[in-house]
C-alpha cells in the first residue's frame, strides 16, 4: 500500500519484496511498523523497473535479480551484474520522480486515501489504525524517510551517484 501511494508511476514502483536479503535487506519484517515497511519499500526501489525493462511479467520473475541479470548476459553477452541492475532501476526511479514534479504532482498527494489508509474492519487487527492512514503517513512522506531519494526531489549527490547529472541542472535550472 505504502508503494502503491508514493511510487511515480501510479502503480508499484517497488513491488513486493522477493529475495531481498540479495541486496542487503532483512528477509523478515514487522508489517505493522511503518519504519520499517518505508525502508523495505525505499530498499528495494529499483528492482521492479529493472523487470520492467526485460519485459517481463511480475507475477513470472519470482527470482533473484541476480539471475535476472545473468540471464541478461547471457543472451546479450554484456556483463550485467546485480550492483548494475539495480542501479539501472533507480536511475529510471529518478527520472520518473523528476518527470512528476514537472508536471506538478508532488508529496500532497503522496498519501492514501481514508479508506485505502483505514485499519481492517475484522481480525486480530481490528482496533488498529493502519500506520499510513492520517497526519502519521503524510508525515512520513513530507520527512523523505519513504524512500533513499528525497521525496521533495532527488538530491544532487543522489543524482550525481546515479549519473544524472544532466537531471540535477534540469531540476533546479542551475
């Protein structure tokens, strides 16, 4: 939810964690603490776009992007390693956030709606809000703690580690 509320491509931009722990992330976390679920989601920022590239479904590439990446080399004959696929994914990330915040859409809509944000109606759950719902998830949007990248627009230094220099002119017209 969380992703789906704060991507720039009106859907998951993260998608759901599988294999994490290949990029350093825990391969377990609580779903109710929303640091924790804004450090998954801004871990695996990257991932789903690399997918996207080779042109593949989701629901099919259940595997490593390690592999993902092999299978690239293999039939190109590049060397594609995982450090190179996930940052081909940011670097898309990057320039989708920048896309958006010239079109004007920005963190005041970076939140779930009141339903989408509401708690369950039934279950164990059932007297808990979700932590994204209300002034808690727009905080934590307008904070910039969602994702590695300032959700305002990407810093410079994210930029310049990314190789989009040219981006950060274009940004911030200097």
């Amino acid at each position: 939810m969380l992703d789906t509320c704060t991507s720039s491509n009106g859907t998951m931009e993260s998608a759901n964690a599988t294999h994490q722990t290949e990029i350093g992330l825990p391969g377990r976390i609580n779903p109710f603490n929303g640091e924790e679920v804004a450090r998954m989601v801004g871990g695996i920022l990257g991932r789903k776009h690399f997918e996207d590239s080779l042109g593949g479904c989701i629901f099919t590439f259940r595997t490593r992007v390690e592999m993902l990446a092999r299978a690239l080399s293999a039939a190109t004959g590049w060397t594609y390693t995982l450090a190179d696929a996930m940052l081909m994914g940011r670097r898309t990330a990057a320039i989708f956030r920048a896309f958006n915040l010239r079109c004007g859409i920005g963190t005041d809509v970076e939140y779930p709606s009141a339903r989408y944000g509401s708690g369950p109606w039934t279950g164990p759950r059932r007297t808990t809000t979700s932590w994204t719902s209300g002034a808690h998830g727009r905080r934590l949007v307008r904070d910039g703690r969602l994702r590695p990248q300032d959700r305002t627009s990407p810093r410079r230094e994210t930029l310049k580690k990314l190789g989009l220099d040219w981006l950060a002119k274009d940004l911030w017209r200097k």
